[in-house]
C-alpha cells in the first residue's frame, strides 16, 4: 500500500483560518461589480491596508506594530505566509512560537484589523527562495515557477476586462519604499511621493496596500537575493524606509500618511505610541574563543561525506548556513598559481584556506584573482557560504555550494570531505556558559568565532549593533541569530537588537561573531541609540515609482513581491 501523501501548507491553512471565524454565518464579504465596489456586511468598503510580515518580527512584537498600524488609520494588515518558515522539511510543520500564524491573526483581530492573507506556496517577499522550501531542490532537475509566456501588459489588462469588465480598484502594493541590497545605496521614497500617489487613488475610491509599512528584519539566514545581471543579496535590515521604521517607529512619514487617510475616512481617536526607549552600551572589548577549524568536530559531529567530485548543500540536505569542503594537495605547488571554480561555480561565497592560513576569498559572478602554493599532502578547507537563494524570477533553482570542482592551475582538484556545519546548535551550547579563551598573541584572520559577556544595568530598551572595523560575518545575541553584517561593503552598518532579546538587570548577555575575513586590530564593538543603515561611497538612490514624477537620475528596478 502506498504511503499517505502529507497535505500540502495552503491545505492546512483553510481548517486553522476557519477556526478564527466562528461568526463567518453572519459576516459577508462581496465584491460588487456593477457598482464597482466591495461591500463588508452588506455596507460600501474599502481597505486601506499595509503589509507586515509576521516572520520579520519578533513574536512578542506584533501586538505592538499592529496596534500602530491600527492608530495609524489602517483598517486592514496584509502579509505572506513563507512555505518554508513553516515546512522544514517534507511533511513537518511547525507552528509554533514565532511561527504560530493563529497567534498572529489573533492579535491582528485584537487590534481591530482585517486580514490581507497571501500563503503562497511563493512569495518572493525578498525571503529566502521566495519562500520555497530549499528542500525542493534535492529534485535536482525540478523546475520552479514555470508559466506560459505573459510579457504584453496592455493584452493582459485587455483580457482581464473582457472577463472582468467592471470591479472595484485596487493597488495590493504601492511601494512606500524599496529593499536595499549589500553592496548599493540605501533605498529611498520620498514623504510627497508618497502621500501624493496615496492621496490620487483614494481619490479615486480605490483599495490600497502599502508595501511595507512596517518591514521587518531579515534574521538569522532568511533574506533572498535578486539577480540583475550578477547575484545581489538583501541586507539583513528590511526597513524598507516605510512608515514604521525596523524598530517599530512611528516616522514622519507615518504621520503625513495618516494626515492623507484621515481626509477619506476616520481614524481611531488617541495618539500614537512614542518611539520605543532605545539604548547605548560600550565600546567593548570581544575576545578570541578558537578558528572555525577548531570546531570542526562539534560543528559537524557525524562526521563528513566523502565524494569524488564536490556536492552542493542540497545534495547533503544543508538548507542554509555554511558548509566546508576539504581536499589535500596531490602535489607540491611551489610557485604561485591560481585557484579558480570555472563556470560561476561558487555559490555564494568561498572562504579559503591552506594548512589553516586564510588565503583569501572567491565570490559569485566577482573575478577575484587567488593564488596559492603548499607542499604535497596540504590541507585545502574551502568554507561556503549561502548568502541567500534567489527570491525572484522564473525557474529560480539557486543550488548552493560548489557546483563545479575547483581548479589549480591546470590540476582539477578531487576527493573532497564535506562538512555540513550547525553552527548555530554550537553557538546554543555555548550559551551561557563562557569559553576558555585561546592565547593566541596575533590578530587572526579566516573564519574566527569571538565572543564577549556583557551586563546591563537599568532599564535598557532596543538597541543596534555597531561593528566597526569588522569586515563580514554572523551575529549571535544569547544564542539568537541576529544575522549578518558585512561592515566593509555596506550600507548597512548596524544590525538592529530588539530588547525582548537582552537581559537587564545585571544578568550577563553574550554575543557571539563569526568573522569570515580580517578581525580588526582592536576587536570592540558598540551598541548604539540610532540605526545606521546608509554608509556607502555611493549617493543614496532617492526613489520615484510615479510615471510622472520618475527621472533617468532615479534608476527603478522592479525585484517584484
């Protein structure tokens, strides 16, 4: 008898919402096409929502960035549902803690809003594999978000209303904002472009969704990547310069847009909630806890898989994170001669080491030059990292690792180890408890785990994560992946803390780095009272979504949500 296929996510998802609507008998919700609207219980509606992303924040956050929407004049929250936040792998759901989607749209309902629900099974959402669970691609000849080709807006819409000649408007996501990629400048929109834009479609009697209006934090390994031309990772911040900023401020543009909505319909009486109190700490000092090779046995405790040529993280079921590849020179290279992955293979970023020295790095779709020498037998570690998988477009099967065996000289290099690391369950283990530190007289560099304990007297509040100096790497906060920072490429360049995560009181806090390049000569780090979310060498990008207002000084490239 053939096995019980589990039901998919979207599946599970109608008997959960059903459960939130005991009086849906004598509810109703209708779109009037003759008249051009929607009616809520038989009376004229219209929403004007803004998204939120329930996995963007933490659990004991949401009542909060809800309720300021709420104030803000919203009537409704819209918001994705990730497959795989939620199916880890094949036939496991968890929906617990941060992932108990009842919990959320309860407290949606608490703060007197409707529900926009997107569940996918894709979101794009700038998430990881645009919500698709990365165990797909264990198929390694699936195909992902195949269609017919549909590139003619104008036979689109021409269809759409041969079908649908009358309806009422509606903008499911009008940008108050944009996402920032590592590398470019902080995105930015305008408080008049937007509020002019919003101001013309309620106008108009249109629905609206303001995408976002309050966007979150991409933690731990979650954000996804875009793909123009060369493969662009999203910062871990996702403020998305929108009403309500990454630590669930109000801004000045929250106000502007509730002035707007306020001239169309009532909102609640009473003010809006201050600014959260924020806090600033240090500089401290972060002291030397081992090499990432050090670990290597805790990090990956059954051991390696060994094959001719390199897999890539799927074909070891390693989903996220970092993976090691190992091999040993099969003859000495005296003089220096270049290492290279031919066809892009290194996906997305190789961190390489000879004999436990640090040569350098090798980056997807980058021309970085390497050179390296050794002796017979020399121990090559090469550490991958998963800087996110492709979040947009067609066919999108972002493999991880490498995907091509790596080259010395003319030498193609066999019989690799792979080391599927945990670092996070080693990052768990260490917490709270404090390591032996290392005597090593010298800054290292290469992938190096620091760490440091730290009171905080008072009361404290929300904080950001200052790392100067540093260069790229992975944050922990009382085991808590805060997520990445990349100092030296920017913009950004501090990782937002929410305080539910620190202990005050006196109670020590520890945060843990992996640096994967050069530690600087003093280790410090800080906490600061203010984000800093636009440090490049570049002019921040200010911009412009309306057709009328658009320049060629304001570049617009659409990832899609």
């Amino acid at each position: 008898m053939a096995p019980k296929r589990p039901p998919c996510l979207p599946s599970l998802l109608l008997p959960l919402l059903t459960l939130l609507l005991p009086q849906a008998d004598t509810r109703s919700f209708v779109v009037d096409r003759e008249n051009d609207r929607f009616l809520l219980d038989g009376a004229p509606f219209r929403y004007v929502s803004g998204s939120l992303h329930y996995f963007r924040v933490p659990r004991v956050l949401w009542a909060d960035r809800l309720f300021k929407m709420r104030m803000s004049g919203l009537n409704a929250v819209q918001f994705y549902v990730p497959w795989n936040y939620h199916e880890p792998e094949p036939g496991v759901y968890n929906f617990n803690g941060s992932r108990d989607l009842i919990a959320f749209l309860n407290e949606a309902s608490i703060a007197n809003l409707l529900v926009i629900l997107r569940p996918g099974p894709y979101i794009c959402a700038e998430w990881e594999m645009g919500g698709l669970p990365a165990w797909l691609l264990r198929k390694t000849e699936i195909h992902l978000r195949t269609s017919d080709p549909a590139d003619n807006m104008t036979k689109i819409f021409a269809l759409l209303r041969k079908y649908e000649p009358h309806g009422p408007l509606v903008n499911s996501e009008y940008y108050t904002g944009w996402l920032d990629y590592w590398g470019q400048n902080h995105s930015m929109r305008s408080i008049s472009a937007v509020t002019k834009g919003l101001k013309k479609m309620l106008k108009l009697g249109a629905s609206v969704n303001m995408y976002m209006f309050h966007g979150g934090t991409n933690f731990g390994y979650w954000n996804g990547a875009d793909d123009k031309g060369r493969f662009l990772p999203i910062t871990t911040s996702y403020d998305y310069d929108a009403p309500i900023s990454e630590a669930g401020d109000p801004t000045p543009k929250l106000f502007a847009v509730r002035n707007v909505i306020s001239e169309f319909q009532e909102i609640p009486l009473g003010p809006i909630p201050p600014p959260s109190p924020k806090m600033m700490l240090g500089p401290l000092t972060l002291y030397l806890d081992g090499d990432l090779l050090t670990f290597l046995d805790i990090l990956c405790p059954h051991g390696p898989i060994h094959s001719v040529l390199p897999v890539t993280f799927e074909a070891v079921k390693q989903d996220r994170g970092f993976m090691l590849y190992r091999t040993y020179l099969t003859h000495t290279v005296s003089e220096p001669t270049q290492f290279w992955v031919p066809n892009n293979g290194v996906h997305d970023r190789a961190y390489v080491m000879v004999d436990g020295e640090f040569q350098g790095v090798l980056e997807r779709n980058m021309r970085h030059q390497l050179f390296l020498i050794g002796k017979i037998g020399a121990r090559l570690d090469i550490l991958l990292e998963n800087m996110g998988r492709l979040s947009f477009g067609s066919n999108s099967s972002d493999f991880k690792g490498l995907l091509e065996p790596p080259v010395l000289g003319q030498t193609v290099l066999t019989q690799w180890l792979m080391f599927p690391l945990n670092i996070d369950k080693l990052v768990k283990r260490w917490f709270p408890l404090p390591l032996l530190r290392s005597s090593h007289p010298q800054v290292p560099s290469g992938p190096t785990f620091y760490s440091t304990t730290f009171p905080i007297l008072g009361e404290g509040g929300d904080t950001f994560l200052f790392l100067p100096g540093w260069t790229k790497g992975q944050v922990w906060i009382n085991g808590f992946n805060l997520g990445r920072y990349w100092t030296r490429q920017g913009p950004q360049q501090t990782l937002y803390v929410p305080g539910p995560l620190l202990f005050f009181g006196g109670t020590l806090n520890k945060i843990t780095l992996l640096e994967l390049e050069n530690v600087p000569p003093e280790p410090k780090i800080q906490f600061l009272d203010k984000p800093i979310l636009n440090s490049t060498l570049h002019k921040t990008y200010i911009y412009s979504l309306s057709a009328d207002t658009q320049s060629p000084s304001e570049p617009m490239e659409l990832s899609g949500h």
